[in-house]
C-alpha cells in the first residue's frame, strides 16, 4: 500500500533516527546484530535505544522500557526486523505485542532461519500494521557483518591499507612507520572499535610488534578479538599480542599439525587457537573465515601485511577496502601493499565500486566496496 507523501517523509525520518542508534551499537554486539529502535507517539519520540554491548539487552526492549506506558498506541521503527524466537531474551514481537504498539516499521529483514519473516508475520498476526523496506539499503550497513555470517557462513572482511601514492608500506630497508600521519593513524583505531575483531599476518607481528587494541578517549580499549594468521606459529612468546592475551581476546589461526608444544604453550597463556587446513599459499583462509563465522563474528579488518593482503584478496574475501594514501612515493624497490597472487588476466582482478573519499589531515582515505556483480 502506498503512503501519503507526508507519512512516508515522517517515516524515513525516524528510521534515520533509528538508524544513528543503530551505529552506536556497531562492534558491541558480540554475534548479535546491532539495532536501533525509535518509539513514536502523536509525532513526539517517546521512547529510544540500541542493542546494549554484549548483544543484550536488545533495541526494541530498552526502547520499550524508556516509554513505558507511553508505548501503547505508538508506531515503533526498528532498522531491522525484530526477532521472533527465545534466546537468551523473550522474542522482541512479545515484547511490542504486549506494549500495544500500533504500527512497526521495519528498515531490513532479517534472514536468520529463526526469524526471516517470521517477526514480522507475528506481528501481523497479532494486529499490528507493519510497514517493511524503509531505508532498507541504509539499514543494511550496520548489520552488514551480521547478514554476511548468517547468509555466508563468514564475517564481512575489510582490508585497510595505509601506503604511498605509488602503492608502498616500507622501504626496502624494511621501516614502515610511519607512512601515514596522525589523523589517519586515529582513525584506524576508531575502525577497530567498529569491528568485532581485527586480524593481521605472522610478518606484520614479527616486523612491527604491534598491540592491536583502540587508543581513542571514550572507545573501548581493543576490539572484540584480535586474530593473528601464523601458519606455524612463529609468534614469539615475548610478542604484545602474546603478552597483553590475559587482557585482550586473542585467537592465532595455525595450520594443522603445527608444534603440538608450542600451541598448547600459546594456549596456557589464554590464547584460542583454531587449525585449519593448510594450502600451497598458507593458511586456508575461506575455512579460517567459516570457522570465524562459526564463532559469531560478524565483521573483521584485516590490517595487513602485504601477504594477508594478497590471500584474502585472492581467496575472494574482502568485502571492502579502506584504502589511505600519504602524500608521498617511495618508488619501486619499496614493499608493494599486496603481493603478487598469480593475476595473468586483466578478467580474473578483483574489483571493487568507490564507495566514498575522505580527506583525513594530509592523508586520503578511499572506501571501496565488493563490486556488484
């Protein structure tokens, strides 16, 4: 059924409402998605919230609980569908059945089994006018990592580089930091907040060291996980990620029939190791990325270096690039950002779509998506 104009506006404006709710979730939610929920009654919001950290309490209900009584009536906008089985929570349709909400409108189905239509058909059955598909490609972003596991089997993978005009991350003595500046440096930290987990090489550890986590005022301290890919396990023990384990969720993903020793040593430390199947390039990344998905995480951004960078792109697994560039060329003897990964036809590039161009201090960061097949 077609809206008036003026109640299709009103709608799009708070699904937009709902959707900046939605983002303040983005990264929190462990394996649950992150929502954002707007109570509406007589044109006056009564009633808001976002899926808490850790995945619950859920939008709709904290919305709920804001409103209180003020819920009967109301029109509750939801950026994606709510859910209609028991899990650790009563389903989110209960919840608003019971309120005496009116109407919900609804930004993005949701295609995990248990609910795919299911939520909104309840609500229908219960008498509610459910109105679906506003701002649904909008919606789609924040639960992007969350649609990719539950359609996919894997989290959404973003491959961030940081190089030179001409495509480098180190000379060819090998020193790397730092090619991009401050501003930029910052807001990687502000994207690892943003993903449930973030994922580098054995080499970069080995080169730079690094820590990992997110040093932003007001952001958590690291991402959900952070995933080193070592097919042998020649992390040292003495590495940052080895030794700050006790504080921050690490997982080492390893090919089976590494050391025995030197995993169950990784292990008494506190840090997952998950073995895959290894292949004439390394790791098997698609079956490291399922059994991700199998862990319940959504999204991952993966930082380098430029040999993750080339298995990934050539496993067909990223999803999308945050490509900075400094203003600076280093020339050819400096380290390319992907190594070669048997391209011999133009047809056979991945290809991306640009998404967006952000001046970040004298830094340019590009945003690339999958292209559309």
């Amino acid at each position: 059924m077609d809206l008036p104009a003026s109640q299709a506006a009103a709608d799009a404006a708070h699904m937009r409402a709902a959707l900046a709710l939605a983002w303040r979730g983005v990264g929190q939610t462990g394996a649950n998605p992150a929502v954002g929920c707007v109570l509406v009654r007589e044109g006056r919001v009564v009633g808001r919230g976002w899926t808490a950290p850790g995945g619950r309490p859920h939008a709709e209900t904290l919305a709920l609980g804001a409103a209180g009584k003020a819920a009967r009536g109301a029109t509750a906008y939801v950026t994606l569908e709510p859910c209609c089985h028991w899990g650790q929570t009563p389903p989110c349709t209960d919840a608003l059945i019971a309120a005496g909400v009116a109407r919900v409108v609804v930004g993005h189905g949701d295609p995990d089994p248990r609910v795919d239509g299911g939520g909104i058909a309840r609500l229908r059955q219960a008498g509610i006018v459910v109105q679906t598909g506003v701002l649904a490609a909008e919606t789609a972003e924040p639960v992007a990592g969350f649609l990719s596991r539950v359609r996919r089997g894997r989290p959404a993978v973003t491959l961030k580089l940081a190089t030179t005009l001409d495509g480098r991350i180190a000379t060819a003595a090998g020193e790397s930091q730092w090619i991009s500046a401050e501003p930029a440096r910052r807001m990687v930290h502000a994207m690892r907040a943003r993903h449930d987990a973030v994922m580098v090489g054995v080499n970069t550890v080995l080169a730079d060291n690094p820590d990992l986590t997110c040093r932003l005022d007001g952001a958590r301290t690291a991402p959900g996980l952070r995933i080193i890919a070592d097919s042998r396990l020649r992390t040292p023990l003495t590495a940052r990620v080895v030794a700050t384990a006790a504080r921050y969720p690490t997982l080492f993903i390893v090919q089976e029939g590494t050391d025995a020793a030197r995993r169950n040593a990784v292990a008494e430390l506190g840090i997952k190791v998950i073995e895959v199947a290894g292949t004439e390039a390394g790791i098997d990344l698609p079956a490291a990325m399922r059994r991700l998905g199998e862990e319940g995480v959504n999204s991952v951004l993966a930082e380098g270096g430029a040999r993750l960078a080339a298995a990934l792109l050539r496993a067909d697994l990223v999803d999308r690039i945050a490509w900075f560039h400094a203003p600076s060329v280093m020339g050819g003897d400096g380290l390319a950002a992907v190594r070669a990964f048997g391209i011999r036809h133009l047809d056979a590039m991945p290809r991306f779509e640009r998404a967006a161009v952000t001046a970040v201090g004298p830094d340019t960061l590009t945003a690339f998506r999958r292209a559309a097949a």
